[in-house]
C-alpha cells in the first residue's frame, strides 16, 4: 500500500472498518460499531457490540447464509482482507486471498452407519429410514455456529525508521467462534456501560492475544443466544524481509 500512517503517540487518528447499513428486520455482524484500529496499537478482546437476542428470523437468516457459504469482505486502505482459516482435510492453518472469510461454519458430524436390514424384515423399514432422515437434518440445524470474533493482523513496513510514518503491506483475518462469558458469572445487556470494568473467563484482555486452543465453546445461533462480537489486532512489523 502506498498510504502512510504516523505513529506519532500523539496522533489520534484510526483506521476504521464500517459496518454495512441494516434495515429493521435484517440481523448484520457487528452492527452498531466499527472497529477501531489505532497505529501499531494491539488490541486484546476488544468488545464490538452485543445486539438483543436473535429473534426467530434472525436465527433462521444466520443459519441459512451460513450453511450457503456466505462471507464477509473487508477492505483496508484500499487492500481486500485475507482470511485465515484451517483446512478441512489435514487441519493445517491456510490463507486465502480472495473472497473475505466467512460468517461462519456448519460442524460435521460422522453419523454411525446404519445396521443392515434383516432378512424378510419389516415394510415399515423404509419410512424409518425417511424418519431418520429427517431427523439429521433437524440435528444439522444445532451445529451452525458464527464467527463473533476477528483476530486482524496487520503487517507494515517503515522505510526510515527515523521517521514515524509506516507502510500496510498486509491485512489478514482469521475469524473464530467462541462462546463469551464473563467472570464471577456478569450478564451484560448490551447497554451497560460499567462493560469495562469487567473481565471475560473466555480470553485475555491484555498480553495474550486470542487463539484456536483457548476456544472452549463456539458460539450458536439459536433462537435466544446473545452474541457478545469482539475482536484482537495484532502488527507485525515486516522488517528487511519485503
């Protein structure tokens, strides 16, 4: 990227990524923030927003974008996001460069085979069979999870290093779902504003950024669930290696 930003401790500029304009009935991620990106500034499970608990469309709406594979494009300084993700077939941690990343994720889950039918066994087998069918696809609706958190890494370069202005050279996420809590058992409403005095069980607001294997739960999006969005930022300086 060509534009340059000052990381002068005085300059009180940030980045913003907007959010997509919502009508009343559609349910968007974080739709009442930004995120806020200070120069060379981590930041740590830093709250987005938590919108009322997801009404029956709005449940329906998620899953339904999710199983069809939507995702979410983000451009920064006129550079598209990278989406960090695991593959499917080996586990290893990928990064696409085309096409955002995604809302969320459908977990697979191995069914055991199906016994084979006894000799002269029962007509009704077949309606069973239709039955059971209809039930995975019941039990599919419980394993659709959003990714309520973002980690953004953003990878510069600063030509001199007398001066404070710094080059973005690359802008990745890596989106992961994780079900939010507080300690000592805090519930917050969204509105609360006393939100900052109060400490997640769930990740680290300050030192350690978020990972995969601090993931105990991932997040639904059941009828009810409050979606707590939050988000790390992470620079890495590219050095010499560019």
């Amino acid at each position: 990227s060509d534009k340059k930003y000052d990381n002068n401790k005085n300059n009180k500029n940030n980045t913003k990524i907007p959010t997509t304009n919502h009508t009343k009935n559609d349910y968007h991620p974080y739709p009442l923030l930004p995120h806020s990106i200070l120069t060379l500034n981590d930041e740590y499970c830093k709250i987005v927003c938590q919108p009322p608990p997801l009404t029956k469309y709005q449940s329906h709406l998620l899953k339904t974008h999710i199983r069809n594979g939507y995702n979410t494009n983000w451009i920064l300084d006129d550079l598209p996001s990278a989406s960090v993700g695991i593959t499917q077939v080996g586990g290893t941690v990928h990064t696409h460069y085309a096409g955002g990343f995604p809302l969320g994720f459908v977990e697979e889950v191995v069914m055991m085979a199906r016994s084979e039918k006894k000799i002269g066994g029962d007509d009704n087998d077949n309606d069973n069979d239709n039955d059971n069918d209809n039930d995975n696809d019941n039990n599919d609706d419980n394993n659709i999870f959003i990714y309520n958190h973002v980690t953004i890494t953003l990878e510069y370069h600063q030509p001199d290093i007398t001066k404070s202005q710094i080059q973005i050279l690359k802008f990745t996420v890596e989106p992961l779902s994780i079900s939010h809590s507080f300690i000592a058992g805090y519930v917050w409403d969204g509105k609360k504003k006393d939100i900052s005095k109060q400490l997640f069980s769930t990740c680290s607001t300050g030192g350690t950024h978020l990972s995969r294997g601090d993931i105990q739960e991932n997040q639904k999006v059941d009828v009810g669930e409050n979606i707590l969005y939050t988000y790390d930022v992470v620079w890495k300086d590219a050095g010499d290696g560019i």
